[in-house]
C-alpha cells in the first residue's frame, strides 16, 4: 500500500515539475512584487451582513494572495493564513494568457489574486477575478483534504506540512504567541524590566541538570549552553534592578519525552523584598489572567480532566503529600533513612543506597506522587540538601522556603525565597561539587563569581521559573510538549 502511495506521489511531483518547466520557458516562474492589500478573515468580517444586492453595489475591489486549497471546476478557494477565500476564476471573463496559466494550477499553488467580491447563489463570499498571478509553484501534492496530515510522526518532523493542512494547528501556536504577550503584559504592568542574559556560559548553573558542552575557538575554552538564567538574573538584584523577568530558552542535555525536549523556553522572575509565598499568590493570579485574556475563561479541560484556575490552589508539603497519596497512616515512617528505604522498597521506588534521606524523599515523591497531582497544587517545604540556591527554612534548617507548583500530572513552577547568604551557598555549591566529582552529572558547579557577587550583598528576594511549554499543553489541551513546539528535535528519519 505505500509503495502504491509512493508511486502515486512521484508520478503527481513529475507532472507538476513539467507545469513549472513551462513557466520557466515563459518566464512566469517565481514572480516576484506581487502585493496584497486585503486579508481574508478582514473581508470576511467587513461583508459579513451584506447581501448579494448591497455587495454587488458597493463594487468593491480587493486584492489577495493565498495557498489554493480546494479546486472544483471554475471555483478555487485559497487560504491566505488568516483563513479562506472562494474565487470564481471564469475562463470566458479572464485574458486568452491566464486562461492558459489556469491549467497549469494544482493545489497547493500560491496565487495573487484581483477582483470584486459577490455572493454566489448559495450566499458564498467570492472574488471574481479579474486577474491572477502563480507566485509559487508547489512541486509537493498536499494531504489529502478529508483525512489530512494524521501521521503524528510526520506532523512533528514536516511542521510546514502540518501548518497549511491542519488549521487547530495554527490556531495552537497563534494562542502560544497570545499566551506568551499576556504574561509580558502581566509582569511590566507589576513593574518588572524585561532583560537578557548569556545562553552560552563558562560555568552553567541555576538548575541540576546535564548541560550542552560546546567550545569557543578564538578564547579556546570550553562552554556550555545554559541550563537555567537564574544566577544571572539575581546578579542583577546585586547591582540594583528591584524585580526583572526573562522569557527565554534553556538547554538540557536530557532525555525526551511528552514533557521534556532538550530545549524549551522558560520565564524565570526575581523580585527583591519579596519571599516565596508571595509568590504564590502571584503565580495563582498570573494563570488566572493568562487563561481569561487568551481563552476567555478560566475553566477547561486537560486530557479530560476538568482543571478550573479560579479555585485557590492547595498548599502541601512534600511529606504530608507522600502520605495522602502513597496511603500511608502518618509521617513517622519518613523520619528516618532507614524507613524512607524501607518505604522505597514496599513501593517499588528505584534508589541508590548512598543517597541520604531527602534525597529518597524526594525520588518517593517524583515516581509516586506527582503524576498524580492533577488539581492545582504547590507543594511545599523541600529538603535543602535538594534545594542548592534556597533559603533555609528559619524553624526547621532541615527544609527549605520553596514551592512547587503541579496542575495536571506535571510540575509547571518552581520557586522560592533566595538564598543570599554567601557562606550557606557557597557550602551547598562545595557540597555539590562533591556530588559531582563522585559521578552525579546533574550536580551544579561550583561558581566562584557568583558568590563574589553575594559577598557584595543581595537584597532578600524572591524568584520563580515557569515552564512556558507546560503552561501552552495545559492551556491547548495538549498531551504533548512536541505539540505546542514548532519544530520538536527529533531523532533523524535515517537513524536507526
């Protein structure tokens, strides 16, 4: 059947690639200067309660340029991004010379298009045209129009396909960009400044995670792209900004998944004067807004889990949510190493035996809890020895002021109150370096410039990094990052 396919495909590309022989030979291949003035969805919108008598005596002209679509007989429809557009394309009205270049049409041409709107007998919006021109000769037939680009493999690795033959998923990145202006809104009406900071750095830190290595020739030196802004963006504090956010990529040398591709854009804010439950409740009015300004509501469906933004988000602590969801009777088993392990066993948790006992905790929660944490939750008071950059908790060292927050199965925030001590964090970053010299290669970097920088004095703040890919699957119901990605890495067609 797809050898068939695969025949069928090569005969349709060889006779379009005569077509284009022939408008080589008459100097009519790749025209360029063509200008549109008029969108579709525009006119569209503008006709929309005339008639055909009040249409034909408004006489009006436009101008268009579109991808042909659908052809049947002397109807063509093009769409033009903005959506479609019926033009009557009548040989007894068009020139001898575009009557001729009517027959070398298929679908998938792009075409400029001239003349007056009308209704057809069956009320169509349609242009009759006047005069065309074939901007560009498409050599690939396009999917077929009822079942459409249904290979979901292909619809990843050919997003250019993907785009012209299925519209939801134009519609999917044109709210991404809507999602992405709302929150940029949202944090310069709070009075954040927006910055930039390195993707390629000496030293990457911010997060545990395995970096990309690359190497810069003419300083001969090795750097990696970064894993996260965030001691960049509180270097910043150092020198003075009050509160600066950043809307951009990250890069980590990890595994792919539906909720995970190498790169992936993030925002992370830092404020000054702010601690981490402050920050929570921004993060609660931020998805609120996000969702009402771009979906118009703040109610919807994930996969079909009902997910509503309106409700307050429940606080639990990392403990107290490995004991409701792991139905343990209470806490007392996750005081000590021995029962943590002992739990991990009765749970079928994978664990390295070295780890201490945060450590575990936190592998407990991660296999057993948090996927199924679907109603907005923040999960609070993590280990600090999982925690490198996190204030300590003032009552209890053994925790940190930090949250996570968790909608639908997946983490989509992580915050907490900064530490800018430069004593503690230069510990923890030793203590990590020793983590990375026994083979943790997820481990942080010891940054010696970075603690120079506290030693000359952070304000006491608050800082948060918000996965932007998450937040666009949650808000188009999407059950994969590759979705909400235009151009998702993929393992190479030829690789095995």
């Amino acid at each position: 059947m797809q050898e068939t396919e695969a025949i069928t495909e090569n005969k349709l590309i060889a006779e379009r690639r005569r077509k284009l022989a022939l408008l080589r030979e008459q100097g009519l291949a790749f025209p360029n200067g063509f200008k549109p003035t008029d969108r579709a969805r525009k006119v569209a919108m503008d006709c929309m309660d005339l008639d055909a008598d009040a249409l034909t005596n408004l006489s009006r002209q436009v101008r268009m340029a579109g991808r042909v679509i659908r052809m049947r007989g002397p109807f063509l429809v093009i769409d033009d991004g903005s959506g479609p557009m019926q033009l009557y394309m009548n040989n007894k009205q068009l020139p001898a010379a575009l009557t001729e270049l009517l027959k070398l049409l298929d679908l998938g041409d792009i075409i400029g298009v001239e003349g007056e709107l009308f209704r057809t007998g069956k009320g169509e919006l349609t242009v009759r045209a006047a005069h065309f021109l074939l901007l560009s000769k498409s050599l690939r037939p396009l999917p077929d129009k009822h079942k459409g680009l249904t290979d979901t493999e292909l619809r990843y690795r050919r997003r250019y396909v993907d785009l012209i033959a299925n519209p939801g998923t134009r519609e999917r990145f044109a709210l991404r960009s809507a999602i992405l202006r709302s929150i940029r809104n949202y944090f310069e009406k709070a009075g954040f400044m927006e910055v930039e900071t390195p993707m390629l750095q000496i030293i990457p830190g911010g997060a545990a995670a395995r970096p990309f290595a690359t190497h810069h020739n003419a300083l001969d030196l090795p750097m990696y792209l970064r894993v996260a802004p965030e001691l960049y963006l509180k270097r910043l504090l150092v020198g003075g900004f009050e509160a600066v956010f950043e809307l951009n990529r990250n890069f980590r040398n990890e595994g792919l998944s539906t909720k995970h591709n190498p790169e992936f854009t993030m925002l992370e804010f830092y404020q000054a004067n702010k601690v981490f439950s402050d920050f929570m409740d921004l993060t609660e009015d931020l998805l609120r807004t996000v969702a009402q300004e771009t979906l118009g509501r703040t109610a919807f469906s994930w996969q079909g889990n009902a997910i509503d933004l309106a409700e307050p988000f429940r606080r639990l602590s990392v403990r107290d949510a490995v004991v409701e969801y792991c139905g343990l009777s209470d806490a007392s088993g996750l005081d000590s190493l021995d029962g943590l392990q002992s739990l991990a066993r009765e749970l079928d948790v994978s664990f390295d035996p070295a780890w201490a006992g945060g450590k575990l905790l936190m592998e407990v929660f991660e296999q057993k809890v948090e996927d199924r944490l679907i109603d907005p939750v923040f999960i609070v008071d993590y280990p600090t020895e999982v925690s490198p950059l996190s204030r300590r908790n003032d009552d209890d060292p053994g925790i940190v002021d930090r949250f996570e927050l968790f909608i639908a199965g997946q983490e989509l925030a992580n915050g907490f109150s900064e530490l800018n001590d430069p004593e503690d964090q230069a510990e923890r970053f030793r203590a990590q370096a020793e983590r990375r010299e026994s083979g943790d290669d997820e481990a942080m970097y010891y940054d010696e410039d970075y603690i120079t920088a506290l030693e000359y004095g952070m304000p006491p703040a608050a800082g948060e990094g918000l996965g932007i890919d998450r937040l666009v699957m949650l808000l188009t119901d999407s059950p994969s990052i590759k979705d909400v990605l235009l151009f998702p890495h993929m393992r190479p067609d030829h690789a095995s």
